[in-house]
C-alpha cells in the first residue's frame, strides 16, 4: 500500500512538474508574440515601400528609409563574425586542447570575465584608443572590432564547452594511428563539433547584431550604403537610442519600425542557431 502510494504521490509531482515547464514555455512564446504585435502595431504607420527600399532618412521632410541602418547592422556584424571566429575557435582549441592544467582555469575565468564587462566601456576604449590613437575614425571597421571584441568571449565559451564534448576514445584512436595532434583535432575535434560550433557562431552574431551604446559611438551616424570599411555609418540600434528621445508621431513609428525590424532578424538569427544546434544533437545521437 505504501509503495502504491509513493508511486501516486510521484506521478502526481510529475504531471506537476509537466504542467508547470508547459506553462513556463508558454509563457515565453506568449510574451514575444505581445512584444510583436506591440511594437509591429505602434510602427504600422510609417512601414511601406519606402521604408525597407529608400536610402534617405529626413525626419524634417517626413522621409524613413531605414535600409542604410539595415546595412549598416548587418556590416559591422559580419566584420565582427570575420574577426572573431579564427580567435575565438583558436583560443578554444587552445584552451581544450594543447594549454596545460595550470593554465587552463585562468584562461577560462579571464573569458568569462571579459563577457560581463559593459559595452559602454567597450564603446569609450574604442573612440578614445581605436578612433584616435590608431585613426581608424568612426567607421564600420571601428564597430566591427569592438563588436568582435565582445562577441569573442561568447563564441569562445560555447565552442569550449563544444569541443570538450568529443569523446576521449575518438581522439585516442586518431592518435593510435598516427595521427599528429593537428589532424587529430581537425580530423576528430572538429568534425564532431561543427555543428555546436556553427551555433555558436551564429548566437554570437545575433549579440553583434543587437549591440547599441557601442556601436553607437564608434559608427559616425552617417546613413549611407558603402563596403568602404573606414567610411561612417549607421545601425538600427544606435539610430534608436540616439534619436528616440526626440522623435513624435510618425517619426517615433518609423524608429519602432527599425526595432521591429532588429526583433525579427534577432529572431531568425537565433531560430536558425537552434536548427543547427537541433541538427548537429541528432546526428550525434544517430552515431
């Protein structure tokens, strides 16, 4: 009898505990759909052809053309992603791989750190150091490094974390064979971990995309569509938090629309990260 109650006692907790991760879910998709619609409906009046096609931006002449900032969000994220990913796959690679016991915990705490420090102050570093002392100017290639330069701990914590999935007993064949710790890390490591690896990448340009003081002091506020790296430009982050506290009626929609604009690249971003994570999981449970 007490061991059927147990036993009752445990399914009801379960059924509980199911009810609860199911609502908590919910919740989360409930939000983001509030959030959506919000902001998609508040940014209604200033969306049209205009808005996603032209390259001019005059709120005197009511005139919205968002794409410069569209491209410029995108710029300075794939200069960051170009950066970042050769340092951060190196510097995991180091870590897991060839840096001896002693080393490893301090390199671990340093990257962690790095990824909890403010980007206002990552922002200031590159306008006083970058912008002056080097003369690179406010540019894309400015925001590029020191998007990288934040992105670079996250991207390397997720690899490390990756990487560190291998199994032992792969490594240890290769190895056997023959192989040098270069093949075998390109030949076991890697081949292992490319798809949490890809993810990684792709968690970190979502950061990147979505990064605003910044960006916002190291771009030049200049809209305009050019791969020059040293010309300014501007970013659908930093064009809201510069702009917002002046703007009214349909000037403020137009700002809204650049963050529903974000939202949803953001989220695409990361829906594709969690495909390729999905993936890369299944195959691994396959082999």
């Amino acid at each position: 009898m007490q061991l059927a109650e147990l036993r009752g006692h445990r399914h009801q907790a379960d059924r509980a505990f199911r009810f609860v991760a199911i609502g908590a879910a919910a919740l989360v998709l409930l939000i983001l759909g509030m959030i959506a619609i919000t902001m998609t409906r508040r940014a209604w009046p200033a969306f049209g052809d205009q808005f996603f096609s032209s390259t001019r931006w005059s709120a005197p002449e009511r005139i919205f053309g968002a794409l410069p900032f569209i491209w410029g969000t995108l710029y300075t994220a794939a200069i960051a992603v170009a950066i970042a990913v050769p340092i951060s796959l190196g510097v995991a690679l180091f870590i897991t791989q060839v840096a001896p016991p002693w080393l490893r915990k301090p390199l671990v705490y340093v990257i962690d750190l790095l990824a909890v420090v403010p980007s206002v102050v990552f922002g200031l570093w590159g306008v006083l150091i970058l912008s002056q002392h080097f003369g690179l100017g406010r540019s894309f290639l400015t925001a590029g490094i020191i998007l990288a330069i934040m992105i670079i701990p996250i991207i390397t914590s997720l690899s490390r974390e990756v990487i560190e999935t291998t199994p032992p007993s792969e490594k240890e064949a290769a190895l056997a064979l023959g192989a040098t710790r270069w093949e075998m890390i390109s030949a076991s490591v890697l081949s292992h971990s490319k798809g949490g690896l890809v993810g990684a990448v792709m968690l970190g340009l979502g950061r990147a995309m979505g990064e605003t003081i910044a960006v916002a002091l190291v771009i030049g506020s200049s809209p305009q569509i050019t791969a020059k790296l040293f010309s300014s430009g501007d970013a659908l982050p930093a064009v809201i938090v510069n702009q917002f506290g002046e703007s009214t009626d349909t000037y403020q929609a137009a700002l809204i629309g650049m963050g529903v604009v974000l939202f949803f690249l953001t989220l695409i971003i990361g829906v594709i990260a969690r495909a390729i994570l999905a993936r890369s999981e299944k195959k691994l449970g396959a082999a």
